[in-house]
C-alpha cells in the first residue's frame, strides 16, 4: 500500500472509532503491523496533527489540520446525518462505507458541541428492512463506468425472463429501498433504457467512451420524461369522444 494511502486510512480511523483507539485496532483497521503503525503516528504529529496518547494508552485525535473549519446548524447536520445514514439500507456495502466515513470526517471539522449533536443518538435513525432482490454484478465497476464515460457489455434478464446482450452506455444509478436501477444508452435498441441491476446477469468493460456526453445525455432523457409526462396529463384530460 502506498504511504499517502496508509496515512490516509489512518486518519479515517482515527476520526471514525471510538477514542481512545489502541495501537493493535488501529493496526488491524489499516493493515500493518504495530511498528509501523507507531512510525505512522509519529509522521502525522511531524506534519503537524494533534494526536494524544501513547502506546499502552490508546490514541484520540484531538485536530485533523488537513481538513477546514466547518459550521452547520443543528437541523444542517441532522440532514446531513440522516441522509448518508440512509445508505445502511438503500446504497451497497461500498457506500455504506463511505457514508459512514464522511460522517465521521464531517464530524472531526466541527466544534465540540456541534460534535456532539452530530454522533448524538437521536440522529441515528433506523429504517425498515427494503424487499429490493438481491444484486450479484459488482455495483463498484457500474459506478466506475458512469463517472468514466465508458460503455458496458451486459447481459440482461427481462421481466420476461428473456436473455439478451447489450452494450451500454451507463448514465447512472438511482438507489431506493426496493429496486436498484441503471439508466443507459442502450446501443442495441438505439434508446434509453432502464434496467433492473438485480436482473443484469454479467457486466464488462466495453471500451467503448461516449465523453463528453452523458451531461446532454442525461438533459435529453430529462426532457423526454418530462414531455411524455405532458402527453399523459394532456391525454387523460381530454374529454372521451
């Protein structure tokens, strides 16, 4: 693992675990040895974070210089809490992940008493159990494939049970409690399409890059949602003949 990346997994966990954190949690959490975890310490104090504690002791990280001063009110961070919490139920393992991680890094940047309102218990919501099937493509390669601007090969399973190949271009995901979905560019059918990510069967790079274009693309699938909409309300408006 590169040195910047150790570090930084470092300090995650250390704004993310209960303090005191000992040396032997801390070196499980980033994969190294205690000896290299105490060398780590001393290199975050030498650049100048505020690390209390020792060997024996456990460590608190009392000021995290990389990351500014922030300010939010009470009903700001209960936003924000609640909705990263949200992704325990509705985002993959990944994201869950890293909700938790930003809430922990959101709350290092804040003052004593906004700290506390922010790990405090009442944020802590809990939501219901979703039905949403289960998802067996890896989600980290659609992701990648939408921010990149790159094609996919799928192979996809229809509601009616039929099995097709098609390349895409992935425009993004929506997550819910109940369904996973993949908006794309189908290349197959010359159109938009939305597929049920439980029932894509495999998924590969295609190599394929459609940059610069998923910002108009997503604008033209926007207009085309809204103008099918407005025929719909136009249709059941008008009086039967």
């Amino acid at each position: 693992m590169a040195r910047t990346d150790r570090l930084m997994r470092l300090m995650e966990a250390l704004r993310r675990l209960k303090p005191p954190v000992t040396a032997a949690r801390l070196a499980e959490e980033t994969g190294v040895s205690e000896r290299q975890l105490y060398r780590d310490i001393a290199t975050l104090r030498a650049g100048g974070a505020l690390i209390d504690g020792a060997s024996g002791l456990g460590y608190t990280l009392t000021e995290d210089p990389a990351l500014p001063p922030q300010s939010f009110s009470r009903l700001e961070i209960e936003a924000l809490v609640l909705a990263l919490g949200a992704l325990d139920q509705m985002g993959d393992p990944a994201l869950a992940k890293a909700g938790r991680n930003a809430v922990a890094r959101i709350a290092a940047t804040l003052p004593d008493r906004q700290a506390r309102q922010a790990m405090h218990p009442v944020l802590h919501a809990w939501y219901p159990p979703g039905e949403r099937p289960p998802v067996t493509v890896d989600l980290g390669l659609l992701r990648q494939a939408c921010w990149d601007e790159t094609s996919l090969v799928i192979r996809y399973r229809d509601l009616q049970e039929r099995v097709s190949e098609r390349p895409v271009w992935p425009l993004s995901l929506s997550y819910s409690e109940r369904s996973l979905m993949l908006l794309a560019f189908c290349r197959l059918r010359q159109d938009f399409r939305v597929f049920h990510v439980s029932r894509i069967e495999h998924a590969e790079p295609g190599g394929e890059s459609f940059r610069p274009r998923r910002v108009s693309m997503l604008r033209d699938y926007r207009a085309l949602r809204q103008a099918r909409y407005m025929a719909e309300v136009r249709r059941r408006s008008d009086p039967a003949p």
